[in-house]
C-alpha cells in the first residue's frame, strides 16, 4: 500500500465520514466531543430533539465560569445556510448560553456573520475543523507512521456496529442525563470509544488497553472492530478515573503547575527525549508559551550533535538519533511529535497543531508557570541528562 499524503488522508477521511449511517456518524460525534472538550455530555434520543443533538458545559479551567452549551451536528457536504443557523437559535429556546455547530461541510458567509454576532452566540466548527481535530487526535488514522497515516477501519467500525445492535435507535425525544441511571432515557447507549475515555483520563491509550487485558476494566460493549472495538458507558468516566488512577486530575492553575512540574523533573526515563525536548523548549518558547517545531527540531538536533562531535555516547537502543546527520528534518519531527512530546500531550501540558507547526502550552499551566519555575527546571533538565548518560 502507498502511503497516504496528508492531503490524501484527509480527503480519506471526510469521504469516511460521509459513508456513515446516519445513526453510526452521531456515535462518533458524541465521541468527538469529548476532544472538543465539553464537559457533562447530555446526549438526545437520536430524534424529535429540538435540533439539539448533546448538551454540556465549557468551563474556565478553575470552574467559576461554567457557560451552558447546546450542541448541533449536521453531516453535510454543502454549506450550511443560514436558515440552518436560525432554526438552531430557536432550538436554545433560552435554555443556553452557548450554541456550537458541528459539520462536515463549511459555513456560508451569511450563517458566520449571524452565528458569531447573535446571542447567545453560536460556535461553529467546519469540516476542516473536525479533519484537523482527528488528524491532532489520531481518530480514524493508525498511529503506526505520523509521516503517513493511514486510514484506520477498526475505528469506524465500531460506530457501525454498535448502530447495527438491536434497539439500539429508540425514537425518543427526552435526553438523558450522564450518571443518572434512573432516569427516562438509556445511558448505556451513550458510549464513548477507548482513544476517547483514554484522552478524558489523560493517560496514553495503552493504558486503558492494558487494564482491559489485566481485567481490571470491563467494557460496557466489545464490538467486532478490532483492537479499537471496545467501548464505555461516558457516565463511567469519574469512576474508573477514580478506581483505578486514584486521582481526579489538576483542576486549580497551581494544581496544573504541580503536577506539570513533577511531571517535568521525574527521572522515570528509557531515552533522553524528554530533557531534550524541555531544553529546547526553554530555549525557544515566546511570551505566549509557544514554540515552533522546527525550532524545537533544530535545538533538538543540535544537541546530540554537540555529544557526537564531543566523543560522548549519543543515545541508548535503536539508532533513533545515534547518527544526528543522517536524520531527516521530517524524520527528526515525527519522532519530537511521537516521543516525547505525546507523553506531554497525554497529560494536557502541551498541545500540538500540525497546521501551523506549533507546540502551545496550556494557557492555564503557562499562564501560572513564573520565572524562578523556568531557572528551576533548567537545572533540573540538567540533572536529568547526567543521571540518564551515567547510570548505564
């Protein structure tokens, strides 16, 4: 098989997308809002909602804000108009704060300027804008090659499948509440995928994985899709966070800046990626908290170069960057991207857009980091590197 530019798999995967039944294409939504980043997801019966597809709530990262959100999701390939927009407005029936429209198509000019200047305001998001959050995200695509991904069946599968079950399309109005098993509504129908509970816990997806083959995790549905084909009932979330990590996770800015710290200084190390990267980052992130990749890239190079030409051991296993020459820029990327930076993303430290090549900081864990944090984990960066070159 060839394998897929990055134009090719986005093309790939909007084709995908549209070849969904129409029940399987609202499966994989409610899971994408869990990427999106709504929180207490309420999704509806699938009909006779109102044209509200989900509810939930953006909150600031401390929680004293919380804005109410009505979500819509149209699966369309011309753009939406704006009669479309109007006709959601009256869905809110002043119930929210917020609108957010979702498609697979774009928005015509008419349906931006009322979306964005009508209270309460509407959100929208193109179809773009999904392909970019499923490339960032890697849904729908195997993880095995970053340079060129490829479509990923097993992942699509499972939506299908889990419309095909047996009264799984119940035509009702009422929606029901997440973690209210009680009431008129079924939430063992509202499930999110592995990758998806994975990214709400914010631990790599091996993990999940893991727990499921130690059988300290039990799906709520195993479909026939592969390694990805299993899912979970959303309002299980704080539970299995709670049962099996112990934690809920940093909700303050001190708390993000604790345990991005500790996370930062740990010596739990199998390559020197990590303080390699963090220098680096040292090095060159703006006042914004962002960073270009192909900076981090070069500083990234420059280092192992540096040990080469000085006669030191460059790296440990595989000739990742034992040869610091011979690595292509791309190659060197997909590796910063890969590893380490995946494990920063994994805990929301970092954040990564390969349309524009940046690696971002939390705003919430930037906005707390201070000066004396900075000159404090430079030494320890340092600290790292000697510890990791001399242990062996």
């Amino acid at each position: 098989m060839q394998p897929s530019s990055p134009a090719d798999i986005r093309h790939q995967l909007r084709a995908r997308l549209l070849e969904l039944p129409p029940r399987a294409f609202e499966l994989f939504a409610g899971d994408l809002l869990t990427f999106i980043g709504l929180r207490d997801v309420v999704v509806t019966r699938y009909s006779r909602d109102g044209g509200i597809d989900a509810t939930g709530r953006l909150e600031t990262s401390t929680e004293l804000v919380s804005i109410p959100t009505a979500v819509q999701v149209k699966r369309y390939q011309a753009n939406v108009q704006r009669a479309e927009i109007d006709r959601f407005i009256g869905a809110l029936h002043g119930q929210f704060a917020q609108g957010m429209f979702i498609t697979t198509s774009g928005f015509s000019p008419q349906a931006r300027q009322k979306a964005a200047t009508v209270l309460p305001r509407i959100t929208t998001i193109d179809g773009a804008q999904v392909l970019s959050l499923m490339l960032r995200y890697r849904l729908g695509i195997t993880a095995a090659d970053a340079i060129a991904p490829q479509l990923d069946e097993d992942y699509f599968g499972q939506f299908e499948a889990q419309a095909a079950r047996p009264g799984i399309v119940a035509e009702q109005g009422e929606p029901y509440r997440v973690g209210n098993s009680e009431s008129q509504g079924r939430p063992e129908d509202d499930l999110i995928s592995l990758r998806a509970l994975s990214h709400a816990l914010r631990v790599d997806v091996a993990v999940p994985r893991r727990w499921i083959e130690q059988e300290r995790l039990v799906p709520d549905q195993a479909v026939a899709a592969g390694r990805s084909g299993y899912l979970f009932r959303r309002d299980r979330i704080d539970a299995i966070r709670a049962e099996l990590l112990g934690a809920t996770g940093p909700l303050s800015p001190e708390e993000w800046r604790q345990e991005f710290l500790e996370f930062a200084r740990s010596r739990n190390l199998s390559k020197s990626y990590k303080p390699v990267l963090l220098n680096a980052l040292l090095d060159t992130v703006n006042r914004d908290g962002e960073a270009q990749l192909d900076t981090l890239a070069a500083r990234f190079r420059a280092f192992y170069l540096a040990r080469r030409q000085a006669g030191l051991m460059v790296e440990y296993g595989p000739p990742d960057v034992s040869d610091p020459h011979s690595v292509s820029d791309a190659r060197l990327q997909q590796l910063i991207v890969r590893n380490p930076l995946e494990r920063f993303r994994i805990k929301g430290f970092l954040s990564y857009s390969a349309a524009d090549g940046v690696v971002r900081f939390a705003p919430v864990l930037w906005n707390e980091l201070r000066a004396f944090d900075l000159l404090d984990l430079r030494r320890s960066v340092d600290e790292q590197l000697a510890y990791y070159y001399t242990r062996r």
